[in-house]
C-alpha cells in the first residue's frame, strides 16, 4: 500500500482561501502527484486533480454527495436541500426534474431572449459613458432568465436581484461582512421565489407551459408529493443563479477577444473556431474551483486508501490545467479543440461525468449557448474600444470575478 503524501500544516483552510484556484495543483505539484491529504476546516480532506481523479469522483457507487459540501455553501451558494447534494434514487428524480427543461427547443429560445436583450441594450451603451461590462451582463441575464423561467421580474426589481444571485455566488470563500452579506441574500432571495411558487400553485399568476417556474412548482417525488416550498424555492434558485453566473464567461470570453485579438476574425468567419474558442474559454480561465463528495464504502485506489466517510476533494480547475491533458496549460490555445473528441471527464469546469446521471451541471449546454451567442455579438454585432485598464486575474479569489475594471468604450452597431 502506497502512503498518501500529507500537508504538513495541521490545517490548510487559510492556506486554501490564500492560494485559491491554485492551492490543490501547487501541491500535487510538490509532493509528486495527483492526489495528498490534509486538513480542511479542521476536518481530515483527500485532495485530487486529474482525468483519472474525475472519473473515481464522478463513480456514484464509491461516492455521495450529502453531507459533503460545508454548510457556509450550502446557506448561500447552493441553499440546503438542493439537488447537488443528493444521492441515489433521490438525485435521480431531481436531476430528471431539471434535465426536462433543458430541451434544445427551451435553450434557443433563452437564446434568443439573451441576443434581443444584448441588441436592445446597444442601444444605451451607444449613448452612454464607459459600459463596465460584468455589470450589464448580471444585470442582462437576471432579466432574461427571470423572462425564459417564468418568473415575473419588475424593471424597478433587477438591479436589486442581480445583487442577490452575485453575492450567493461569492459567499461561499469569503469571510466576515461579504459572507453574512451572501447568507442575507440567500434568505432574502429563497423567500422571493418561495411565494411566487406559492403563487403558481395556486394559480395566481400564469406559470408558461415547459418554463422552470411551471416544471418545478408542479413536480412531484417519486411518492406524488409536491417539493416543500422552501425546497421548490431553492431549485428554481438552481436555474436562474447559474445562468446569471454565466456572465463571468462572457466576461472572460472579452477579455480573451482583448488579449488574444487574431482571434476576433476567426471566430467572425467560422462556426468551429467559436466553438474552439468558447471551450477554451471554460478551461482556460476560472469558473467553480472545486466539488466535494463523502467516501460511500472504503477502498483503495492507486494503492492509496480512502475511508468510509471521508471528504474528498476534486480540483476542477487543476484538472483542466492538467498538463497530461492539455500541453501547456498555461497558454490560451483554443486551436488545441481542433477536431478533438472529449469524454466526460477531461474538461470539467461544470463538473464531470454524465449529465442525466450524475453531478455534472444540467445547465452546461445553456453556458456553451450563451457564450457562443456573446461572441458573436462582440465580435460581429457590435464595435467598441478597450481603453488602457487593468485587466490582471486575481487566482486567489473564489471565485475569481473577471476585473472590474473591464471596461467597453465608444460602443456603436456594426452597419
């Protein structure tokens, strides 16, 4: 039996929270492989990264998934009870919930909700100062996802929500004020959605046939029992915080157009390119840095064992910077997708393994859309200027906000 490498430090979760993206990698680099132990929020943690690694974490049968995630995540990022920490028959019938509204119908037509609102919104970015461009998007996608979802939205309230779902997201990491701030965002936001679902079940207000708000309210468990509202709540939370998430792709997705402008005429002219490029988007830069799963039944893996019970890590953003996987990682090089075939387990930004099945994000094709639907429109449907700015990413923050100061300038229409 091989021994594991182990973290000196008796407890690395300020370590984590230092290095951030790069905590897990940094040490597999120094201890010679791709999996060590140590101690995280005082809790003994087995740290993985690689192609192998993803497929032993995505193995339903050695893994699970409740009780995995801390609970500072689930009170804001994911809400409890949701459905990214179930397991068995259970997830299944959740996961079959959310894989019904993922049609390639419903995704055009988010889509297309998504290019209207860019297009209209040209309009007042022509006449406006500099456009801070994270900001429109949260702003965006809170509209059209709310629209797409069958949520009703005033224009009054999408600043106030866009706030909410952004600061779930950057709750999780951070300490002190951010972090109650994302927990008051959380209640705040579960209760919002909690009475419209009221609200559609009662028939108070019209819930769109196919839309989240329709599927979720109405569905039923295994055993004919309506979601708790709370529960339906937190789901319908699951759709639209992703997809409001996805700005920060988009916002990378300019930031690499910046830095990497050949590119801006490739993708103009070839649907493949744009493909390559979005996908090297989603490895090359920062998205969720990792998953968590609890040992189901011990075993030994590789010659390392892995108890009963254990909290296992899965870095998916050392993954897909694995130089196994991908040559020089470091490099943005999305000529490298080129004709390439990926199985479930090499690019894994939104998880790994089988949609329907396991944990990977039901929404991963709705990112993929909307990100090739952003480039277009940055790259064929509209012209701007990027003024001289500090466009550097901070690893270290969880996660890494694309920079604030990624500003558009003399935005106007293509002819």
């Amino acid at each position: 039996m091989a021994t594991m490498p182990v973290d000196r430090s008796p407890d690395s979760t300020l370590a984590l929270l230092r290095a951030g993206y790069r905590f897990i990698g940094e040490r597999c680099d120094r201890y010679g492989g791709d999996v060590f132990q140590t101690r995280i929020l005082l809790a003994p943690t087995i740290c993985l990264r690689g192609r192998p690694a993803a497929v032993l974490f995505y193995d339903n049968e050695r893994f699970q998934r409740q009780r995995a995630m801390p609970l500072r995540v689930q009170r804001t990022l994911t809400g409890r009870g949701g459905v990214q920490g179930l397991d068995g028959p259970e997830h299944r019938d959740r996961k079959g919930m959310f894989m019904s509204i993922m049609t390639p119908t419903a995704i055009g037509q988010l889509g297309q909700l998504f290019d209207d609102e860019w297009r209209a919104r040209i309009l007042a970015w022509e006449s406006a100062g500099p456009v801070a461009l994270y900001d429109e998007l949260g702003r965006l996608l809170t509209r059209v996802v709310c629209a797409w979802a069958g949520v009703p939205l005033a224009a009054s309230q999408v600043d106030r929500r866009a706030v909410e779902l952004h600061a779930m997201i950057q709750a999780p990491a951070v300490v002190g004020p951010w972090h109650w701030r994302g927990l008051l965002a959380r209640r705040r936001a579960e209760h919002w959605i909690a009475d419209i679902i009221d609200r559609a079940r009662l028939g108070t207000i019209a819930a769109p046939a196919g839309s989240a708000l329709k599927v979720i309210a109405e569905h039923r468990d295994p055993r004919g029992t309506l979601l708790p509202r709370r529960i339906a709540a937190v789901e319908l939370l699951n759709i639209l915080r992703p997809v409001v998430a996805v700005d920060q792709y988009i916002a990378f997705a300019a930031l690499a157009l910046h830095d990497h402008p050949a590119w801006r005429q490739r993708v103009r002219d070839d649907r493949e390119a744009t493909e390559n490029f979005v996908q090297e988007v989603r490895r090359y830069y920062p998205f969720f840095p990792i998953a968590a799963a609890r040992v189901r039944r011990s075993f030994d893996w590789q010659g390392h064992h892995f108890p009963q019970g254990r909290r296992v890590l899965l870095d998916l953003y050392g993954t897909n910077h694995h130089p196994a996987l991908w040559p020089q990682p470091e490099l943005f090089r999305p000529e490298r997708f080129a004709g390439r075939h990926l199985d479930p387990f090499e690019l894994i930004p939104q998880g790994g393994g089988d949609h329907s099945t396991g944990h990977r994000c039901a929404g991963e094709w709705i990112t993929i859309d909307l990100m090739k639907r952003a480039v277009t429109n940055l790259t064929s449907v509209m012209r701007y200027d990027v003024p001289a700015q500090n466009v550097v990413l901070d690893l270290r923050r969880m996660p890494a906000a694309p920079p604030a100061a990624l500003t558009l300038t003399n935005v106007r229409r293509t002819a």
